[in-house]
C-alpha cells in the first residue's frame, strides 16, 4: 500500500500557504504509476494557486518494487552529511519491516529485496531507472569513477553530483547537477562498453565494490566524504 498524510507548505515564489498529500511510502507493484511519475520527474510536484509557481516537495518516502527486489529509503538531499546516521536509522527500519524482526510473510519478501538509501530526487529516480534496465548501481557507481578518471576536468564540489538519466542500446547519457535546484551543469555520454568491461573485471573493481557496498548508501559521493564506515 501507498501511504500519504497531508502538509501545510509555503510556496518559495510567493510565500502563500499551500497544501498537499505527502506520500510516506510508495508500493510500485500496486502503484507503476508511481514509478512512472518519479521516472517522469513528476512526482510530489504542487502548483501554488496564488503565483501558478510549480515547485517539488523533497522525497522522504520508502519505496518498494519487491517485483524488481527493490527497497528505497528516499531521503531529501539536506540529510547527505548525515548518511552514516541515516542508513542506521534505515537498517533498524528494514529490519522492523522486512528484516529479522518482521513478520515471517514479510520476510520471505525482504530476503529477495536490495536495500537502498539515497538522497535528493536525481539519486532515487537513477536507482529506479538502472533497475528497469537490469543494471547493478554498484558497476554504474564504479562506471562513473572510470569516467572522472577519463574526463580532462569534472565540476566536483558539495551540492554537485553525477546521474544516470539515460540508458541507451549502446551509450549512457550521465549529467553533472546541482543537488538541490537539479540544475543540469554538464552532460556526459559514456558507452555500454565500460560498463561491460567492469562488470567482466570482477577481481580488479572488488575493493572499489566492496567500499561501495558497505552500507546502503551506494554512492561515490561517500567515497570523499570522510572516513566513511568500518569495513565490514
């Protein structure tokens, strides 16, 4: 089930009060249409009727594709300082809710589910798109290293980020943006062909891999935020 509750919002343009139904949480199995619209970059978006100003609220839902084994903690993008704290508190909520302390039902569902965090609508919408495309995030995270690697200059800074926002047959359409605004900065086409090679090249990506996979924040953003988690 989808799960929404009302929210009393100010619009940025006008400031005239608005409300909305903010979505909690998002079952895409009953719901594609949801999917659809985050896919869309639609999805939560409000029109003020005192300015006509569209504007988005920030995602801070759970998502669940148990069709694609897919769980998502969506968090808005202000909360990426914090990811250590924030896939604590997201593990706990897993294990509550398809993890060791559920219901047996609702186990034999988490067990085929990979858990993800992330933060800002670019970071959701690229989990979703890569899933339709039977892509694993983690070969796309160490495909975005090997383009940083392979780039002449690359517009790295807090509040920027790169995304997938396109798969194609034979090349990936990536964007530089800003976090926030979504602002694209710069685009970048990489070739399947990369992708495919990391994949083939297993034992020469396993400790990149491995770094990226501990923890449910998959993202190379983690990997020059600090010290980042223990190994596991």
């Amino acid at each position: 089930m989808s799960l929404f509750h009302p929210v009393n919002l100010v619009c940025p343009t006008c400031q005239a009060a608005v409300s909305m139904m903010s979505v909690g949480s998002v079952n895409a199995d009953r719901r594609p249409d949801f999917r659809d619209s985050i896919l869309g970059d639609s999805f939560q978006d409000v029109t003020c009727e005192a300015c006509s100003e569209s504007f988005r609220l920030q995602p801070q839902f759970n998502y669940l594709d148990a069709g694609r084994g897919q769980w998502i903690a969506a968090m808005p993008s202000g909360r990426l300082r914090a990811h250590l704290e924030v896939e604590d508190e997201v593990s706990a909520l897993f294990a509550d809710s398809y993890g060791p302390k559920a219901p047996k039902a609702a186990q034999s569902v988490g067990q085929d589910l990979d858990v993800r965090v992330t933060f800002g609508w670019p970071a959701v919408r690229e989990k979703i798109l890569l899933r339709e495309h039977y892509m694993d995030d983690i070969i796309v995270e160490m495909m975005k290293l090997h383009i940083l690697r392979s780039v002449p200059s690359a517009p790295i800074a807090e509040g920027v980020e790169l995304r997938c926002v396109q798969v194609g047959e034979d090349a990936m359409v990536f964007v530089w943006l800003e976090t926030f605004t979504e602002k694209p900065i710069e685009e970048i086409s990489g070739p399947r062909a990369v992708y495919k090679s990391i994949e083939a090249n297993p034992e020469g990506w396993a400790k990149t891999r491995a770094r990226l996979e501990n923890g449910a924040f998959v993202d190379i953003q983690k990997l020059y935020m600090g010290e980042g988690r223990p190994a596991a």
